[in-house]
C-alpha cells in the first residue's frame, strides 16, 4: 500500500451545506476499514465543526482553524498550533463596525467584504498576521500558519510522510496543503486555479467526488493514476538529444548493472540525491562502505562492529531521516543473512507507513544471490521502490530481476550487460543502438514500456559535481583542452591546464596579450568548451563586451567570476605586483 492517509477538507468538500452524506460516511467508513486514516483539515473553529459533523470520531486527526489548531477525535486532545488572536486586535476589529466574526483558539475570521477593514487594522497596530480566503470566507492567521503547516504537524504525530497522503479539497486554501501531498485532488465544484494545480479532478462535486477517490483508492491504490503525475519527476539524465530523461512517476524497480568503476554509483548517487531532495525516505544497503560521504544521511555499521536491526529501525522510524547501513562490520559469509533479516523488517514498516520509499540494495549479487532462497523470493515479490545495483546481474536471483522494470547498462560492454540480463529473465533481448558508450554515459531500456533501449547522459550527483570542479579549479587537463596565452603575435606559448593556473598566469603575462585574448573573447569560448561550464562563460563573455574595461579591471572582474563558482586554495591566489 502507498497511500496511507486521505486529508479532506470540510466545506464545500466533504460536505455541501454543512452536512456530509450518508453515502459519503459509509465511503469514509470503508477508507478507516482498509487501514487508512481520514485527516480532516478545515478552516472551521473546532466548536463549529463539532456540532455539525457528529461522525468526527471517523477521523484519526481533525487540523481546524486553518492550521492553527489539531484535535484528536479519540481522547479529545487540542494542540495549538499558533497563538491566539491578540485582545488589542478583537477591540479594534469590533470598533471599527466588522461583522460576521468567529473567534476561535487561533483565528478570527470574518466574510467579505471585511477584510479590507482587517488589512487596515493589521496596518495600523504593526501586526504579523495574514489573510487567508476560501470563496467568501476571510480568515486572518499569524504568517507561516495555513493548511499544509496543520496538516504537517498532523503527519509528525502519526510518523507518516507526506508522500503517502492524498489531499483532496475545493477552496484557495486548500492550494498549500494540496501541494505538500503526494497525490492532490480537487473535487469538481472547486475553485479553476486549484483544479488547474491539482493532479487530478474528480467528476462527481462534494462528497460525491471524494467517494469517488476513496473507491480508486480502495481498488489499486491510485497505481492506476499515477502515469500523469509531473510535479514529482526526477532527472535521470539527458539524451543524445539533449531532452531530460525522467524516472516516471510511479512504483518503480531499477537495476544499474556494469563492471567496476563504469560509473554506477555516480548515476545511484544522484538518483538518490534528487529523490531525497524530494523527502523520499531512503535506505542504502551498503556491503562495502561505498556510501559512507552521502549526505543528510544517518551511518550506521562500521569497519569494526555491524549495525543493529533495533538502530536501524529507530532510524528509519522519522521520516525525515535517510538511513545508510554499512555492512563492512560484518564477516562476509553473515552479510545475505543479516540483509535478508533487515529487508523482512524494513518492508513490515513499509506495510505500516509506506516507508522508506526506497531502498538501494548495492553488491546485489552477493546478497540476493541465485541460489532459490524462497526467503528472498517472497519478499522481494511484491517490493518496490527498490534499485538493484550489481556488477553481475546473472548470478542475482532471477525472480527478483523479473520485479525490475528500468535497466540500466554502464561500462564497456552495455550491450553484453543487457544481453546477459535478459536471459536471466528469459527475454528476448532488444536491438541496442550501436553507439560507443563514453564515461557518463548509460544504456536506458524501460522494459516495462516497451520503449527501446536508449544512451543517456547520467545527470552526475552533488558530490560528483564537486569532484569535476576541483578537477577544473585544481587539477589537470590534457593539452588539447588546456588555454594557452600566445599574445598578438603568439610570441608566447604558456599553457594554463586548470583554472587555477589560467588566474595566476593571467595576473602576470603583459598587457596587450591579456587584451588580446579578451578582445577576441577567447576567454568565455575556453570556458565554455573546455571547462563546459555555460553559467560561468557566459558572466566572463558579459564581461569581454565592455570594451571600457582596463586590462587590470577586466582582469579583476574575471578573476572573481571564477572564484564566485570554484573553490580554490585557503587564501586565493596573490595577484602579481
């Protein structure tokens, strides 16, 4: 199951009138019975809401007040979320003739046309307070308060993710907390800008169309929906033609297959890096200490001692917390064992919370060997979320290589790699293209799609990206990508093969040379083909266009520009006398 929640908003979503349906309680009551829980997020004061909605008790959690307050149905306890409107702001709301108002915990709310009243008062007393409409309603909230930041301290309570929620509602405020879930929904009758924002809108109104999503729910969990979802792409790389290649949206299985050093775990990495830049919880299953520097992540496991399954689990237990487990401590003949232990614990958590949302499973082939544990195989049937990393994809077990829908083949032989793949799986193998794969380069084929197979330029990882540009700052470029400074007359021949000697010979060669090649822009051209960094060639281009410019300023300008993106050693460089 991926979606573990539904946050509903009440007026003009549940309900029409103030009343919800017999029809829409019973759908409600089929949602609770399948394990799931109904958060409803309102703009109401919990009074209100109380009189209205007797069925209350259905909701594991009520966010009322527009974010400013949580209830919990069960025991009837209120958590304030904001601070209560301030007695100078009621007396003069009240004196300046406002009607409509309800007072609740933390909001005060009003009708239009009022709240041109409440902007002058928030004016006039130096308030930090903002407005907040839904259709003719006004309410007025402290800033940094509204249905997403309600609806996120109802998620903490109940260790959920916002990636295994669907929200649905009807009204501008509903915008926030629509975009902080998974899955958003705007039933028929609401407002154009939430359906034009929303990933989905259903084709009953009210109630009508929220049963209408519980039933899918009900019936694949939205799996069926999901292909048109957008909003959550992550960038695999580019094409030949230079078009992003997205992972599509969805329950998805990977397999990064290549010999050593072919670049697997710079496209894993990445992966991993925009998936948690996303609030995916991740979980890297580590034999060999390779992902000891991933960032935001929590080590557990070192060269002397193996982690625990209890240190693990509490880890994984925020959902905000990715998790790297490094196996190193273990003696090598225990490590299938010990994972296979883990992976039964980490998919019960995931039966419970949808989480870790992925796992990365590296040396696949020495822990899911092909060997016909059963174990394995039933577990790994029905995973998710799952990639797959391996220099030998023939000796995983084959009934796990059948769940993969991406593969992909680095090295120098992808060809042979997929091939070998395939008849693990007992596939026909698909027509390769027959182009030479460089480094940072990978062969796509999307099995499950029927697409075929594909060169993509990995989209490098964060760490990697600072690996390149201490090679441009600091290290060293073969002759034919070096600059050289030749002068007018190309008397001179200095070669510059990093950008930390272009800076220093660049503060001392001769004027009219260092003019020279800025007047001819070689320079930005330089940049811009050799270093392949556009952003920075274009500012030093900007700069080899102001033809006012001293050889000392021009020089000053470009120099920092390049420090501006590059680090270089503790103190810079010293400029020539």
């Amino acid at each position: 199951m991926r979606y573990f929640a539904l946050a509903a908003d009440y007026d003009g979503t549940l309900a029409s009138d103030g009343a919800v349906t017999a029809e829409t309680v019973s759908a409600i009551e089929r949602l609770v019975a399948s394990g799931r829980k109904l958060i409803l997020v309102t703009g109401r004061i919990l009074p209100e809401l109380l009189d209205i909605f007797p069925q209350v008790s259905l909701c594991e959690l009520v966010v009322a007040e527009n974010g400013g307050l949580l209830y919990r149905p069960a025991t009837m306890e209120i958590t304030l979320l904001a601070p209560a409107p301030r007695p100078a702001f009621l007396e003069e709301v009240q004196r300046r003739g406002v009607q409509h108002l309800s007072l609740g915990h933390t909001i005060l709310a009003t009708r239009v046309p009022y709240e041109t009243v409440i902007l002058d008062v928030i004016r006039d007393l130096g308030l930090e307070l903002r407005i907040i409409f839904n259709k003719g309603a006004v309410m007025v909230l402290p800033h940094g308060i509204d249905k997403a930041t309600g609806l996120t301290a109802a998620l903490t309570r109940l260790e959920l993710s916002p990636h295994n929620i669907v929200a649905i509602g009807d009204g501008e405020n509903d915008h926030a907390m629509l975009a902080l879930s998974e899955y958003g929904v705007a039933v028929s009758n609401a407002v154009p800008m939430l359906k034009e924002t929303a990933d989905r809108t259903t084709n009953g109104d009210h109630g009508s169309g929220v049963v209408e999503i519980i039933d899918h729910l009900l019936a694949d969990d939205l799996a069926g929906s999901e292909r048109t979802i957008s909003r959550h792409a992550v960038v695999l790389g580019h094409g030949m033609n230079g078009k992003d290649i997205i992972l599509p949206f969805g329950r998805q299985n990977l397999l990064l297959a290549g010999t050593s050093g072919s670049g697997k775990s710079t496209l894993a990495t990445g992966l991993l890096e925009r998936l948690g830049g996303q609030g995916y919880q991740l979980c890297v299953i580590d034999p060999e200490g390779d992902y000891e520097s991933f960032p935001h992540a929590v080590i557990l496991g070192t060269v002397q001692n193996g982690p625990s399954l209890t240190e693990i689990l509490t880890a994984l237990a925020n959902p905000h917390t990715h998790v790297v487990v490094n196996l190193v401590g273990l003696p090598l003949q225990d490590r299938p064992a010990f994972f296979l232990g883990l992976l039964h614990k980490i998919l019960e958590l995931r039966a419970k919370t949808g989480r870790p949302h992925w796992i990365l499973v590296d040396e696949t082939h020495h822990l899911l060997p092909r060997d016909g544990n059963p174990t394995a195989q039933a577990l790994a049937k029905d995973a998710a979320g799952m990639m797959y990393v391996t220099v030998h994809p023939d000796q995983i077990e084959p009934s796990i290589l059948e769940t993969v829908q991406i593969m992909f083949a680095l090295g120098q032989s992808p060809g042979e790699t997929l091939k070998t793949f395939c008849e693990a799986i007992r596939q026909e193998t698909p027509v390769v293209p027959q182009a030479e794969l460089e480094p940072g380069r990978a062969l796509m084929w999307n099995r499950t799609a029927s697409h075929v197979p594909e060169i993509i330029e990995i989209a490098p990882s964060a760490v990697e990206r600072r690996r390149h540009r201490r090679k441009y700052a600091e290290g060293e470029l073969p002759a034919d990508r070096s600059f050289y400074f030749k002068g007018p007359a190309g008397q001179l021949n200095l070669r510059a093969q990093n950008l930390l000697l272009f800076m220093q010979m660049g503060e001392g060669v001769d004027e009219p040379t260092w003019l020279h090649h800025l007047q001819a822009h070689d320079y930005s051209t330089w940049i811009r083909s050799a270093i392949k960094d556009a952003t920075l060639a274009t500012k030093v281009r900007e700069i080899e266009a102001q033809m006012e410019l001293s050889a000392g300023e021009s020089r000053r300008l470009i120099r920092a520009a390049i420090e501006e993106q590059y680090t270089v050693p503790a103190g810079g460089i010293e400029p020539s006398a």
